[in-house]
C-alpha cells in the first residue's frame, strides 16, 4: 500500500508515467512493457537498436539476451542494489528490486482484497489516459 501511497524512493509514479505516456510518439521516446519484453527479449533487443538508429547482428542480440539475464542482473551492482542494502536504505533479506525476473509475480504477494484494491486505484489514477497495463 506504500506503492498506492507513492511513499516509496522511486516515487511519484503516477506523474511518471502519465508524463512518459504523454509522450509516447514522440521521436525521442520508446514506450516499452516489461510483459513484452519478457516474451520476446531478443525481439525487443532489436527494437532497441532500430530504434536508436543502430544495427545489431544476430551474435550481439545473443550477447546482451545473457548480459540481460535474471541471474546476471542480481549479479550486476548497477542494477541488484547491494550498494543501498550496505547503506541500510534497504533491509537485508526484504525482497529488493530483483525478484524473481518474471511477469505476474505480483500474484503472490497479492490477496484478492489487495488486487480489487489496486485495480480500482489505476483506474482512479489512469483513467482517460489510455494506457492498457499488462499483466501477464
């Protein structure tokens, strides 16, 4: 409920994303869903690279698909957080940015009160703008 609350460190969330969102077809901008990603990360590598206008052979998609991977993620201090759990911003053995590297995994920390709860807050939230959240 923090989240909901926007009481986090990577607060505030709604005007994040809804600014992001406003810009979507922009030239600059490359709106992306984790969900997409996660189904087709090879796919959405190249994306990326047309994207910013580069090619990118076959041998280099494979290259960043293990760089990328969940296991070299929690391995990566750019990325695993380590550096704020020494500094005590997070506690050691709470869940931290990387769990478990796939969609949906929400589910699990979710009650059926809790997901009715957050549904009716995007949509109080999101409302009017469009954006379709993935789930799965």
């Amino acid at each position: 409920r923090l989240f909901m609350a926007e009481l986090l460190l990577q607060d505030p969330y709604v005007s994040h994303i809804k600014e992001a969102w406003a810009k979507r077809n922009e030239e600059n901008v490359l709106f992306l869903w984790y969900e997409d990603m996660k189904k087709d990360l090879p796919g959405t590598i190249r994306q990326i690279a047309s994207f910013i206008g580069k090619e990118i052979s076959d041998e280099d998609v494979s290259i960043l698909v293990e760089h990328t991977s969940i296991e070299n993620m929690r391995k990566n201090p750019a990325v695993n957080k380590l550096k704020k759990i020494e500094k005590g911003v997070y506690r050691e053995g709470v869940p931290t940015f990387i769990r478990e590297g796939k969609s949906g995994g929400w589910k699990k920390y979710f009650s059926d009160e809790l997901e009715k709860e957050f549904d009716a807050w995007l949509e109080t939230h999101f409302a009017g703008t469009g954006i379709q959240f993935k789930y799965e």
